[in-house]
C-alpha cells in the first residue's frame, strides 16, 4: 500500500486531535474535580453517581424525619418533668398543710399556691410547639384542656398516635398520649381539684398525700417510657450517620477524581503531544511548490 503525502498528514492531524482532546479531559477534571462533566463521558460512572445520591437523598430524609422525632420526644419530656416537679410540690404541700401546725396565713398560702399550681399543669397539658399540641396525639391543632366559665375543665385527649418513619421500614411513635400522663379522662386534674377542695374545707387532707403520689407514679411511667424511645432514636441515627459515609465515600470514589493520578495523566499526555508535534514536522517533507518559491 502507498503512503501518500495526504494520508501521513491526517493521520498526524487526527493524533493530535485525539491529543488535544485528552489533555482537555484531564485539565477539565483537574478544574472540576469530578472524573465526567457529562453523562455521555462514562454512562456508567453517571448512572451509579444517579443511584447513589438518591441513596444519600434518603438517608438525610431519615435524618430529618429523627430529628422531629427528637424534637417531639425532647419537649414532651421536659413538659412532663414540669409535671413531676408541679406534682411533688403538691405532695409536699398536702404533707405541710395536713400537719396542723400552720398559721391561717400560711395555710391560705398553701391553698393559693395549690390553685397556681392546678393551673400551671393545665398550660402544661397544653403545651404547643411549632403550633402543635404535643399531648394530643394526631389532633394536634385542638387544645385538649379547656377551662370553662365555672372554672371546670374539660379534658379530652386524642389517643392516635403519631408516627414517623425513621429508617427503611422501621417507625418510632412521636407523641405521648396525654391520657398517660394526666391519666384517662384528666384524673390527675381531679385528684389535684379534690386536694383543693379538701383544703378549702380543712378535712380530709391526708388523703390526698397517697392519692398525688399515685398520680406522680404515673407520670414517671411516662417520662421512663420517653427514655426507651430516645435510645430506640438514637441508635438509629448512629446507624443512619454510619451509612451516609459509607455512601459519601463511594460516591466520592465513583465521581470524585485522584488529582495526582489526573495531573501524571496530564503530563504524560503534553510530552505526547509534544512529541507528536515533533514527530510530525519531521515526517511531512517540503511539497514541490514550497521548492518552487
């Protein structure tokens, strides 16, 4: 086969071409830092990098959804802390007022002190963050404790329970049930009422103190049972944050690109280049009419 004038200079004009467009790819990986700056550069490393950050995608979901969970929990159990210290203070009021030993102003003290206490577990009960009611379950945007006119309250607690997926499959009850805390029908309010009752009246005062304490062990019941769901969270979040690196680190390894690999790749493909060019002023001769000049 004769080798032509022509085709030594194609072959050398499509060589650097090829050159040129390497040592492109490699500075634009350099710039970008990524191994493809578009699909159709490898469809697999861009189908994987698709697969992938939706995978990271879900998992910050997870990450989102634990931390209303978090929120829900950790306010709930501050309310119900409230609770238990408001409950104490009533115990340890029922004790001081039944001893008998008090003067009438330290015991209309202990009654007016009672009362704001009754009212400081109704707000409690009504306790609202970010607009929701956390007490009454999936009714959220209703108060569950109304004080009417006469000064009765009216409690009605939602019973559905709010539930948030946390992980794939996996679902952690958000809210407490105000019923078990404040008990079925508000039955700690009416042992509270009953306390002040028997103040007013100055009978029967002993037997509160057993009747708060029973209530008190209620709302520590409900208070440990927040502590189990919070462990339950947490363990999920140390799973969720063990994954979201395993997948950042293999979406980096799919897209991210080895700078010292892609600047060897580069300087090797510049002295080709050079060589190429070099090679090339060699191989194409003078034409005749250059020696006609």
């Amino acid at each position: 086969m004769r080798v032509t004038q022509s085709m030594l200079s194609n072959n050398l004009l499509r060589n650097l071409s090829h050159n040129s467009t390497q040592m492109n790819k490699y500075m634009d990986q350099l710039y970008t830092g990524k191994k493809i700056s578009k699909p159709s550069d490898d469809p697999m490393i861009a189908m994987k990098g698709v697969s992938y950050r939706s995978e990271l995608a879900r998992i910050e979901q997870f990450e989102r959804n634990t931390s209303e969970v978090n929120s829900w929990l950790d306010n709930t159990d501050a309310a119900i802390d409230q609770t238990n210290h408001a409950m104490q203070r009533l115990k340890e009021l029922a004790v001081k007022a039944s001893n008998g030993t008090n003067s009438s102003d330290e015991y209309q003290s202990i009654v007016e002190e009672a009362k704001q206490l009754k009212e400081h577990l109704v707000d409690i009960a009504n306790t609202s963050v970010n607009g929701k009611y956390i007490f009454n379950g999936t009714n959220s945007d209703v108060q569950p404790v109304t004080i009417g006119e006469d000064g009765e309250l009216t409690v009605d607690f939602a019973d559905d329970d709010v539930v948030i997926e946390v992980s794939s499959g996996i679902t952690v009850k958000a809210n407490t049930d105000g019923s078990t805390v404040f008990g079925e029908n508000g039955d700690l309010f009416a042992t509270v009422d009953s306390f002040i009752s028997r103040l007013v009246d100055g009978e029967g005062i002993e037997e509160s103190i057993g009747e708060l304490e029973a209530s008190i062990g209620g709302v520590l019941d409900s208070r440990a049972e927040i502590g189990a769901r919070m462990n339950r969270v947490e363990l999920v979040e140390n799973r969720l944050a063990d994954q979201k690196i395993v997948t950042t680190k293999t979406l980096s390894d799919n897209e991210d690109v080895d700078f010292a690999e892609a600047i060897t790749n580069l300087i090797t493909q510049e002295s080709l280049h050079r060589a190429a060019l070099s090679a090339g002023s060699r191989i194409i001769q003078p034409s005749l009419v250059d020696f006609l000049r």
